[in-house]
C-alpha cells in the first residue's frame, strides 16, 4: 500500500523561501511508470497543479509559478521536495504530494497534505 | 480561472441523481484520460474514476464517469448526505504538458 507524507515548517515569512519535503513508502520512486506530483489548495479554494518530478529528475511547472518552484527527487531516500522561493500570502495553503501514474495520468495515491501559512 | 470548467455547486435530495459537468478542450480531455476525485471536509482528495469511466476496488457503482469529445461527466445516484463533499475533475494538457483541474464543484444533499 503506497502512503505519502508531506512534512512543511507550517510558517513562512513573506519573500523567504518555503520548503515541504514528502517521503513515499511501499512505492519506489524510480519506477518509470509514475511522476511525482505537488498541488496545492488555498483556504476555501480549489485544487492548483504545481507540477511534478520524474524518476529521471525531468520535471514539469505551472507556468504561473515555473519562475519560483524548484521540484527535485531524492530515489534514494524515496523523497520529494518542494522549493517555492519569494512567497506572499497568495501561497498560504495546503500542500499534498500525489503519485501521478503516467498512461492515465491519474493521481491514484495523496498525501494528507500539509498546512502553510505565509506571514508577513 | 481553472482550464477546466465545472458548475460551482449541484444539489439534490437524498436517494436522488445528480450529474457534474467538466468542459475542457482538444489539448486536454479531447486527448487525454479524465479522472474524478472527491475531497470530503478537512480530508485530502482521492479518486473516484479513472480512465474516463472506470473504478477503483471499494468505490460503489453509484458512482459513474462518461466522456464525449472535450466534455465528461460524473454521475452520482441513490445519493447520501455522506456524498456531501467537493468533486473534481482533473487530467493533463498535451499542449501545455501541465496537470490541469476543473474549479471544483460542491455537492449538497438537501
């Protein structure tokens, strides 16, 4: 059974950097056959792909936030991280990982998510 | 603005059917697998229906997906209040190579 659990440092002050790391067990992250994906959700809204990671370190952004977000894959550890540099308040929200599954593209396995807050 | 459209909110009474829409377009449903995802209050989001129209093990068959061109549907009958929650449609967009959700749609049973 794949499980996924985002760790985050819960408050970021504005223009710092934030960082969530999510660790995968009873999965390998150098399988070919998924990406690694980071959404988000701020309070009351929906759901926002940030983008994901590769077993091959190949990624892909949102554009709205490709300048910021820097995504990496530590196979490992079996752990996946998440940099979003110059943050506002506008990036408060729950963070989730999701494993991606690359023919259907289907997030088949989340994380619990993890709540950041960006002060200022 | 999310890439894929859904109605805000849909409700119906208990034991009733409800249908929520998700309009996209060539580059994304047109070309790709939809998938729907549920996220209860408080709980992170899982998936009801992949490849379009299928199921996962432990999901009822109250629960159904379609797709048609640019456009899918979730159907959901013999609805209960524990159905209450925000449904989710979501797949990939081969132009832009992103992952891409509708805005969410909110499911009351009255």
């Amino acid at each position: 059974q794949v499980q996924l659990q985002e760790s985050g440092p819960g408050l970021v002050k504005a223009s710092e950097t934030l960082s969530v790391t999510c660790i995968v067990s009873g999965a390998s992250t150098r399988s070919s056959s998924y990406y690694w994906d980071w959404i988000r959700q701020s309070p009351g809204k929906g759901l926002e792909w940030i983008g994901n990671v590769y077993y091959n370190g190949n990624t892909h952004y949102n554009p709205s936030l490709r300048s910021r977000v820097t995504l990496s894959l530590d196979t490992s550890k079996n752990l996946i991280s998440l940099k979003l540099n110059s943050v506002t308040a506008t990036d408060t929200g729950v963070y989730y990982c999701a494993r991606h599954e690359v023919w259907l593209h289907l997030l088949d396995s989340w994380g619990q998510g993890t709540l950041v807050t960006v002060s200022s | 603005q999310s890439v894929l459209t859904q109605p805000p909110s849909v409700s119906a009474a208990p034991g009733q059917k409800v249908i929520i829409s998700c309009s996209g377009s060539d580059s994304n449903i047109g070309n790709n697998y939809v998938s729907w995802y549920q996220q209860l209050p408080g709980k992170a989001p899982r998936y009801l229906i992949f490849d379009n129209n299928r199921r996962p093990s432990g999901i009822p068959d109250r629960f159904s997906g379609s797709k048609s061109g640019t456009s899918a549907t979730l159907g959901i009958t013999g609805l209960q209040t524990g159905d209450e929650a925000d449904y989710y449609c979501g797949t990939w967009d081969s132009s832009l190579n992103v992952g891409v959700f509708g805005g969410g749609t909110k499911l009351t049973v009255l």
